[in-house]
C-alpha cells in the first residue's frame, strides 16, 4: 500500500463519495471512478462551479428519483455540491492505491486439497471402521461442497481487479463485486448503477 497524506476519514469520505458517484453515473459505469472525479471535475469548472440535477440527469444518466439521495450523501446542498464533486479530484493524488494480494488462488487450492483428504478419509474411515456413512457424514460432506463453492466465488472476485479501493475500479467492476457477494446496499443503489 503506497503512502497516503490523508487521514483514514478522508479515506472513507472518498471511497464514500465512490460508491454514489458510480451509482450515479451509468453513462460513465466502464470508467475508472478516478477519471470519473475528473470528469465530474471539467465538467463542473466548465459550467461555472455549478452542477444541476437536469446536469446530472442529462449528462450523467443518473435516475431521476437518485439525485435527491445523491446530493444528501455529501451533505451539501444544490448549491455546494458542485464545489463537494470538483473538490474530489484534487484529492487522487493523495490516495493510497492498494493492491489485492495474489494470495488467494493459492491458498484455495491447498486448503481444498487438505479439506478433500479430511473429508475423504473420514467417509473412508466411517465406512470401513464404524460399518456405513450415517447422516451426519453427510451433512459434513455438504458443508465441504458448500465451502468449496464460497473458495470459488472468493476467487473469482479477487480476480475481478487487482486494485482493492472502489475508486480504482469501474462502477461495472463494483456491481460485479456485489453481485459476487451479495449486496447490503439499498437496491435503489445498484438499480441506479446499471445501464
């Protein structure tokens, strides 16, 4: 993890603000969010420190029932959002940019190899030594599959980008994360998200 000059609050302002900025820009869902801060950023100076929801409607695709939200989740108002939103570029030079480990892969694969034995030589034994699998065994033969079947959806998300903070990704990428997951979030949000 690189340094960073900002303090973790700010850290969590901005990867706050990623969150909704994605949500809110389905026009711009296959973009880095960081260049979707320099976007919002242009745009903003161009139209004179200004941003209107019809803006973010218009240029931005947000859904007309999100902007209300959208605007409240930076605690601002019509008013200052635009300066909230311009500000934001300024600070991704100061962001730390960490990356996922490829530890995952590996560690799948030798804790499965190890589950597999356990599991097999314990159906083995049961088997063999107490004369016959019983319902129990089961069950732990279950747990085993359902076990290897959350490996593989943490596998697959570590795989999705290497860069660990929301706004190194695309809005895209995020939504393939929750999907992956689960999702706590409001609906709205990831309805909000999609093209």
């Amino acid at each position: 993890m690189s340094g960073s000059q900002l303090n973790g609050q700010q850290i969590k302002n901005v990867l706050s603000a990623s969150a909704w900025i994605g949500a809110a820009s389905p026009k711009y869902s296959n973009v880095v969010l960081t260049r979707v801060f320099e976007i919002y950023s242009k745009y903003i100076a161009a139209n004179g420190m200004k941003i209107t929801a019809e803006n973010l409607i218009e240029d931005f695709g947000t859904n007309p029932s999100d902007v209300e939200p959208f605007i409240k989740a930076f605690s601002a108002t019509k008013d200052t959002i635009g300066t909230y939103l311009y500000s934001l570029n300024f600070l991704v030079p100061l962001l730390p940019h960490p990356r996922n480990v490829p530890i995952i892969v590996p560690l799948f694969c030798v804790f499965m190899v190890m589950t597999s034995l356990a599991v097999g030589l314990r159906l083995w034994s049961r088997q063999k030594v107490a004369g016959g699998i019983r319902s129990f065994d089961w069950l732990a033969l279950v747990g085993f599959f359902l076990t290897i079947i959350y490996g593989a959806v943490s596998v697959y998300h570590s795989q999705i980008t290497p860069y660990q903070a929301y706004y190194d990704r695309t809005w895209d990428q995020m939504k393939e994360g929750y999907k992956a997951w689960g999702s706590r979030k409001d609906p709205k949000t990831l309805k909000s998200g999609s093209s």
